[in-house]
C-alpha cells in the first residue's frame, strides 16, 4: 500500500454528487469526536490531509480521497452528535445509509470506536445493519495510548463481549502514536485485493 500520492478528491452531500465508481473504496465510520479524521491522517502518514478538531461534527459530507490510481478513502461525518439538530442528522443517516448500501465497490467500513468508552448503542446498530447488508466490517478501537497496558486489554474485551466481535478480527489504533497503523494497512490491503 503506498500513500506517496493522496490527494482530496471532494465533499459529497448528495448521492448524485458520488465519484463514478472506478476504483475499490473503503469508508471510515464512527461517532463524532472518535478520531476517524486522525485515523485516516496517521494511515497515510500525513498531519494535516483532514481537518481534524476537539469539536464534535467536523467532518461534514463523505470526504473522498484518492489514494495514486489505487483506490478511495471516505470519511464519514461522525453519528451522535447530539448538537446538530435532530432533522440534520436523519438527513446524514439517510445520505450514509443510501451510501452504503448501494455503493458497489465498496470494499469494507472501517468501525472506528474508543477504547476507552464502554459499548455504545449507536455503534452496536450500526455494526448490526452492516452485518446484515453483508458489508464486510473492520472494527478498530481508538486512542489506545489514553490506556495503560492493562486496562486496554479489558476494555478491547468488554467491546468485543458487547457488540460480538472476535479479538481476532479488530485492530488496536492511536492515531497519536501511530501503534496498530501497520496492522491496519496490513487488513486494508486484504479487503482491497482486486
Ligand atoms: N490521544 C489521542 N487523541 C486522538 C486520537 N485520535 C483522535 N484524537 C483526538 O480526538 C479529537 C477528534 O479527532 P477527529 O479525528 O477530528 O475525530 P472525528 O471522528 O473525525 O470527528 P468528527 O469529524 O467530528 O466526527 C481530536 O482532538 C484528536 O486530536 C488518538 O488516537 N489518541
Ligand atoms: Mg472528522
């Protein structure tokens, strides 16, 4: 996987607006605040690619962003903002939702959660519709350096219990230390094999 030549391709806000589908894709998902944009900067190595901010609801649009002539990267706004209002966020989920659903070269979403939070509602429905649209899932537990050693390992499995995701299957990320980026790449290449 090689990340010399990434580039912001544009801001989707509505279906008609989506790049043709020419290119394997895999999209990041989660709550707001969780670090789906810091991911997605620390993945391909670059600080400032996507504005990132300790302001809940950032990311606004799916942002796409074309990886050489290799494939897309799409941050999603994030869900459970509770301060946009309640009609902004049905037209987020709807968009998202459409998104994925029919998206055909959509290879995988990326489930972006913190370690540090215990199993959240909203990401549990999200994991389950997913599973049953039979898109593949790559869970990811974030911030893992708030955590020490210890407590990092029994919160990872108190998100496997709660949402059925096998320790196996889900990778260990900080986009500040930038542990788990090269298992992370490692998964990507995976889903992305032609
Ligand atoms: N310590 C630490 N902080 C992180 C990590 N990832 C993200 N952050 C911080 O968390 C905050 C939110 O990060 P973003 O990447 O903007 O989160 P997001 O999920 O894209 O947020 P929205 O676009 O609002 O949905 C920022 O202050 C980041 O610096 C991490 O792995 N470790
Ligand atoms: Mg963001």
């Amino acid at each position: 996987m090689n990340f010399s030549s990434v580039d912001f391709l544009l801001s989707v806000h509505s279906l008609k607006q989506l790049p043709i589908p020419d290119l394997p894709e895999v999209a990041f998902a989660g709550r707001s605040n969780v670090g789906k944009s810091s991911l997605i900067n620390k993945l391909v190595a670059r600080k400032n690619l996507v504005k990132v901010s300790g302001r809940p609801g950032k990311t606004q649009g799916l942002n796409f962003f074309q990886v050489a002539d290799e494939f897309y990267l799409v941050d999603l706004p994030g869900y459970g903002f509770a301060r946009v209002s309640k009609s902004m966020q049905n037209s987020w989920q709807d968009l998202i939702s459409s998104y994925l659903e029919t998206r055909e070269t959509l290879k995988c979403v990326v489930v972006i959660m913190d370690i540090r939070h215990e199993p959240k509602k909203m990401d549990g429905q999200l994991l389950q519709w997913l599973r049953e649209q039979s898109i593949t899932i790559l869970p990811v537990y974030t911030k893992i350096d708030k955590l020490s050693g210890s407590k990092r390992q029994k919160n990872a499995s108190l998100l496997d219990a709660g949402h059925g995701i096998k320790s196996s299957e889900r990778v260990l990320f900080s986009a500040k230390t930038g542990q788990g980026r090269d298992e992370l790449i490692v998964r990507l290449s995976a889903v992305l094999q032609p």
